[in-house]
C-alpha cells in the first residue's frame, strides 16, 4: 500500500545541503516547501521545491520568525520539519506548538541546546565516560590554568561556521572580552581531523558518514573526502548517541592524536555537508521512517564546486597550492550538479547574491555571510516557553516583559 505523501517544511534554502534533501525527499514523492529569510537562496531554482517562503530573520527578530514558520505549517498542513543549520534551536522552539499531524526532526529544548553548547556538550560526555579534551569556562581559574601551562583554542560557547576561534600559546595574554561565561578555553589537540555526520532515531545509528576536508574556507570546507575505519571514532559516536537516546542528524569534529586517541572538538546537532555522502533514496526512506539502511553514494570525494574554484583562483599566483586545488576540482563530483536539476549549479551565483554582498562588500568568509542572520544567542534572563503562554521556569522578574510567542531563549 503506498503510502500518504507527506508535506516536509525546510527551514532553510541557502545552502547545498538543504538542497541535498530537497531532492532526496522530492525523489520520495514529498512535497518540498522551504522557508528562509534570504529572497534569493539556491532551493528556489531546484525543481525539487514545491513552494518558498520569505521568513524573517530569527537572529534579528525571533519571535516573528517563530510565528511565521507555524503560520506556514498550519497554511500548508506541513507533517514534518526539518531544520537544515544554525536556525535549528530557534525552530525547536515551536516545537510544543505544533498541530498534532506535525513533528520536527530531531532534538529540542534543552536537548538540542545541551549538546549544541560547546561547554555542555564536552560536560555531557565526559559525564558518560567519553573521551575529551580539558575544557573550561573561560571565566574561571581551570582556564586560567589551563591556558598557562599547554596550547589553547579560545571560542564562542555558541559560536557557529567557525567564527569567533582564537588559538593561544601557552601563558599568552588573552583578551579581557573572552574571559567570560560566554567563551570556552580548551585544550588544542594535535593530530588528525575527521568530521562525521550520523542519522539516528532513538539512540541507534542509522548511518555514519566520517569524512575529512580536502579545501577550506575559513574553517568550512567546501571539498571533502569520505573515509573508512576510524572505528574508535564510530565507537565515540555510538556510545554518546546512545546514552543521549538522540534521534536526528548529529556531526562532530573530532582531532585523533599519533597515539590514535579520539578527541571530539565540538557537536553540531543538525546538517553538515556530509549528507552528501548519502544516497537519496535510501535517506529519504529512512527519514520518512521506512526501515531502510542508508546507502553511500559511489562517489567518495564532493566539492561545492563555485566556492571550491573561488578559492584555488585566491591562489593563482602561488603555483603549487593553485594547482593542488586545481586537482581537487578535477576530482571532485560537484554537490550542486545533477542532469534532471541543473538550475541550482547554472543559477548557483545569482541565487547566492545575498552571501556574496557580504563577502565583497563587508569583509565577511561565506560561512559568516551564510549563517550571521539565523545564528543563535542565549538571551539574557529568558527561559524556555514549554508552550504557548507557559514558561519553563517561572523565575522572571514582575517587571520584565514576557515574549509574546512560543518560544525564546534558554538562560545562558
């Protein structure tokens, strides 16, 4: 018996990976519609979409973009939500509002913040007995310490694409604006680098994908390579999604030392651009809850082929790194590209116009420019909103004026 077809909401357009499951659950027969607050934004040219939405900006104005996105559920009869990157915590804060017939994939409330919080994140696993590297507040005297004795990475507790990341030397000064509650200071492993990306439903593994950058924007990269073995990190991953009994999509950055030791650096609960490792269909069945393992694509090295080729010309007047990119392009299967959906790669840069505004005219990397109007802040004394109209904890003062909408921030 076939089965329904369902109405998905993305909240996010912007960028290669919401098109990776745009397509994979158009290939399902779903119903794609995408909310985002850019007008222009890459899903809009795919034929995979349904239908876009002009969102408001839920860094600038959380609650308008809460609401927004209900009203589009309702008006749409949307089934599932899927956060696609740093928007995610705000869209979980709808998640008690929801109409019955709608759910949102992966974790929410304080679950996502706890693990998306780069401080809670390394408390909660080494409170399960997991591996990780010394890591403090920023404000207290372990960091202090800490930032005497070995090389140290100073970073946003809610940092997102890389942004904020200062590296120390041991006993070197450290600004006064980073010595606070909001900043972590740990331990700078050596070694190295591997990102994954799993899909999981409650605490099981589905798939994992481990992958390593071959070129980088800043700290993102744009062309990556899928590994094998590494099994203590599969084993890392597995223990935590298990005692965390996690469902969704979860990434970790992880450095393993020349002693083989797994040292996870940071948790993203939600997309990385290792889903385009995964077969569409095979992904689509499994998000849509068919018990269907999640396959590999052939290809083991993708690239986002405009950025990719952007930053080998950045170096055309240094040979040998010009044409070291040079051969990752030539290697690489562009992620954008596909024979029955090529508007999005021939459109790639006029539907990109808001990011490129702020990397050539403001200064900005393309993970800043891509990300800085939907990253999230705890706001100050704030709590969660368990549903309409009922805080969490109802410690706010008589005199502050309660946020008229389903959800705000957690306290930091």
């Amino acid at each position: 018996m076939a089965m329904a077809r369902k109405n998905v909401l993305l909240t996010l357009g912007r960028l290669p990976k919401a098109l990776e499951i745009a397509r994979a659950l158009n290939t399902a027969g779903c119903r794609v519609i995408i909310a985002d607050p850019f007008r222009f934004h890459l899903c809009r040219a795919s034929r995979a979409v349904a239908k876009s939405y002009h969102v408001p900006s839920p860094a600038k104005d959380i609650v308008a973009f809460q609401n927004e996105l209900l009203s589009i559920i309702k008006r749409e009869q949307i089934d599932l939500v899927i956060p696609i990157s740093e928007e995610a915590i705000a869209v979980s804060g709808i998640a008690t509002a929801l109409p019955p017939y709608t759910e949102i994939l992966g974790a929410t409330g304080s679950d996502l913040i706890r693990v998306h919080d780069k401080l809670t994140f390394i408390e909660t696993s080494k409170s399960a007995r997991l591996n990780v590297p010394q890591t403090y507040r920023a404000d207290t005297l372990e960091a202090s310490t800490l930032a005497e004795q070995v090389k140290t990475i100073s970073k946003p507790r809610f940092g997102c694409s890389g942004g904020g990341i200062c590296f120390h030397k041991p006993g070197e000064p450290i600004s006064k604006d980073r010595l606070s509650s909001e900043f972590i200071i740990q331990e700078r492993m050596s070694g190295r680098e591997i990102s994954s990306l799993s899909f999981c439903r409650s605490g099981h593994i589905e798939q994992t994908v481990l992958y390593r950058g071959l070129a980088f924007a800043g700290t993102v990269a744009t062309a990556f390579r899928r590994l094998d073995g590494a099994h203590d990190v599969r084993r890392w991953i597995a223990n935590f999604v298990a005692n965390e009994n996690y469902s969704g999509f979860i990434a970790f950055d992880f450095i393993i030392d020349d002693d083989g030791a797994v040292w996870p650096l940071e948790c993203n609960p939600r997309l990385t651009s290792g889903i385009h490792f995964f077969e569409q269909r095979s992904l689509a069945a499994s998000i849509l809850n068919h018990s269907q393992p999640i396959a590999f694509k052939a290809n083991r090295t993708f690239q986002e082929g405009h950025t990719t080729l952007a930053l080998a010309y950045s170096q055309i007047f240094k040979r040998r790194e010009f044409l070291r990119r040079l051969r990752i392009i030539l290697g690489s299967r562009d992620v954008l590209w596909t024979p029955g959906d090529r508007l999005p790669f021939i459109l790639m840069t006029p539907m990109s116009i808001e990011i490129l505004l702020g990397v050539l005219f403001k200064g900005e990397t393309f993970g800043q420019a891509a990300t800085q109007d939907i990253a999230w802040t705890p706001a100050p004394r704030h709590k969660w909103i368990t549903r309409a109209g009922s805080p969490a904890d109802e410690q706010h003062s008589e005199t502050e004026e309660r946020p008229k909408t389903y959800a705000t921030a957690l306290e930091s």
